[in-house]
C-alpha cells in the first residue's frame, strides 16, 4: 500500500475536469483505518514510557558541558576532574542528545500516524 498512490488521476479528455478514484476499495481502507488507529492508540500510551527515561538535563547544555571542560584542567597544572569524569560527562551529554532525538522522531511519527488518519 505505501509504495502506490491510493487515488488514481483520471480524465475523459482534456476538457473535462479531473477525477481521482481510490485504487482500494472501502473495505481495504476501512481496515487500513483501523490498523492505524491501533497504532495511534499504543503509541499514545507507550509515549509517556518512552520519554520517561530518567537522564540528567545538566548534561543537556553545551554551555554547562563547556564550562566543566573549562575547569578540567586548573590554571595552576593541576587536575580537578579525572579523565574518567569528563568521558562520563561526555558519555552523558551524547545520550542526553540521543534521548532527545529520539523522543522528537517519536513525536513526529504520532503526528504523523494522526494526520494519515485523519486523510483516511
């Protein structure tokens, strides 16, 4: 179904108006209908469970994220943070970011599921 046009363009000649008709029938789109809406449904409830994942925000900010890396290494030689930390730090920041994308792509197939279902 996703790889065809549903409506067909029609004309009797190139005088008369165009026409489109519905390569499905009203049962095939009946059930398509249905089938989406399903999914609508569970991604509705399963939405506040994806994006509920617990993650730290403070790594969410580049300006925090530089801030720390400003302060990785004192004026005076000596090392305030570990390595180790600021690799966690930056670990952090990339899943902060992944999370982030992740929920916004979420957000966009809901969206878009809703607005095929409103066309169908």
């Amino acid at each position: 179904l996703w790889n065809v046009m549903i409506a067909v363009e029609t004309r009797n000649d190139s005088s008369s108006p165009i026409k489109y008709l519905s390569r499905y029938s009203a049962n095939e789109l009946a059930i398509l209908g249905e089938q989406l809406l399903e999914l609508r449904t569970f991604l509705n409830i399963n939405k506040d469970f994806f994006t509920s994942v617990a993650f730290d925000r403070s790594h969410a900010s580049p300006s925090n994220l530089h801030q720390r890396m400003l302060h990785f290494m004192r004026p005076d030689g000596m090392q305030t943070d570990s390595p180790s930390h600021v690799q966690q730090s930056l670990l952090n920041k990339y899943k902060t970011d992944a999370h982030m994308m992740e929920s916004h792509s979420l957000n966009n197939i809901c969206q878009l599921i809703s607005h095929c279902c409103e066309c169908l």
